[in-house]
C-alpha cells in the first residue's frame, strides 16, 4: 500500500522538484527500516514493510525520469537496459554476500549494520554522482522529453 501510495505521490513530486531530487532522498526510507528491524517493538514488521514500500515507490517514478534529466532521450533504450542489467548482477549478490557473512558468524544486527552502513555509503555515492551530473549533464531540449 506505501509503494502505491509514494508512486503516484513521487510522480507528482518528480513532476514538481525533478528526479534528482527525489532520488537524492530515495534511500532514506530503507534506512530508517533497517534501524526499525532492529527493534524489538511489534509493529515493527507493519513499519518495516511499509518504509520497504515507499523507498520502492518513490524509485518507480524517479527512476524512468532521471536519465532523461540527466542524459536526453537519444539513446536512453541502451541507458535503461544497462541500468537494469545492473541492478539484476547486484540483486543476485545480496544472498550470496549475506550467505558468506551469516557463514563467516556474522549475526542479525551485524547484518543489519553492515547493511545501513552500506545504505549511508551508496546514499553519499548517489549524491556525489548527481552533484558531478548536475554540473556536466546533457540538458535535453523541450522537444527530446
């Protein structure tokens, strides 16, 4: 319900302040569920998904629209198949690195720490790249969006 919720919410965000924007806040949500996890509250399951949700829903509509922003729309086919090529390598090497840590004695909470560690460092990287883009992208032109 939060996914559908922040997808049509984020659309009309995106319409209003630009993806950039919007993916520059786009993980915070995982990483508040992360810390909520956690706890030992018990409504902390109904948060956790729900926090899961928004950061999937605010990347839907952010997403399509940021490499637009960012490099035009001339070849954005191949920018969106490689993004998502990308993100299907990545996707396969979280059970596996989760798999070598939980084999290696690293427990829960060590894994929920590694993971907003890792939250903070791809969030910070994410904001360095679209500093770097905003400064060099390819403005497209009214007729390429």
């Amino acid at each position: 319900m939060s996914s559908f919720a922040l997808s049509l919410a984020g659309g009309a965000a995106v319409d209003r302040w630009g993806a950039k924007r919007i993916v520059s806040l786009m993980l915070l949500p995982l990483l508040a569920s992360c810390w909520m996890v956690g706890t030992d509250l018990p409504w902390v399951s109904l948060l956790f998904f729900g926090l899961m949700g928004a950061t999937q829903g605010l990347y839907v509509p952010a997403s399509g629209v940021l490499w637009v922003e960012l490099y035009g729309t001339r070849h954005i086919g191949a920018i969106r198949a490689l993004i998502h090529a990308c993100m299907v390598f990545s996707s396969a090497l979280g059970p596996v690195s989760f798999g070598l840590l939980l084999d290696a004695g690293v427990g829960w909470s060590g894994l929920l720490w590694i993971s907003m560690i890792w939250i903070v460092i791809a969030s910070l990287m994410l904001l360095a790249g679209l500093k770097k883009a905003g400064m060099t992208a390819v403005k497209a032109s009214p007729a390429q969006i």
